[in-house]
C-alpha cells in the first residue's frame, strides 16, 4: 500500500479497518417522545449497544432554534438510559 500526504510518501505502511456501524448504538424509542430541557424531567432512551459507563456517553438535546443541550445520565445499561 502506498500512502502519500502531501510531497511525502511511505509505500511500507500497512492498516486495519474496522466498520464500527455493526457495533454503533442503535435507538429504539424515547420516553416521553419530546422534551423541554429548561424543564427537570427524566427521558428514557432506550435501545441497544449503550455500554454500561456512563463516563463514555454523551446525550444531546436540540430545540426546534438549534440551541444544544448536554443531558445528565442517570442510569445506564446496554438498552436503557
């Protein structure tokens, strides 16, 4: 494999891909299915894929202006948060 970056190129390097979709969280429902974040409340997501350390997951809410916020975890399991 020949790998070239910009006038630099090195045909020795070698790499592995690997597809993460098969692996990516996937969503199945929201609870309740839209949400005010100026209101405390808790949103139930759930799904599969999640993990378990809530210090590796984000969670974002966007308003109908575009304006994003940064929810609180919880709980988690690899189908609920």
């Amino acid at each position: 494999m020949n790998i070239q970056v910009g006038a630099v190129s090195n045909t020795n390097l070698s790499f592995t891909y690997t597809d993460g979709s098969a692996t990516a969280p996937k969503i199945s429902s929201l609870s309740p299915s839209s949400s005010n974040p100026a209101k405390k409340g808790v949103l139930n997501i759930t799904g599969s894929g999640f993990g378990t350390n809530s210090s590796q997951v984000n969670v974002f809410l966007a308003n109908s202006s575009g304006k994003i916020y940064q929810l609180s975890i919880l709980k988690i399991t690899d189908t609920l948060m």
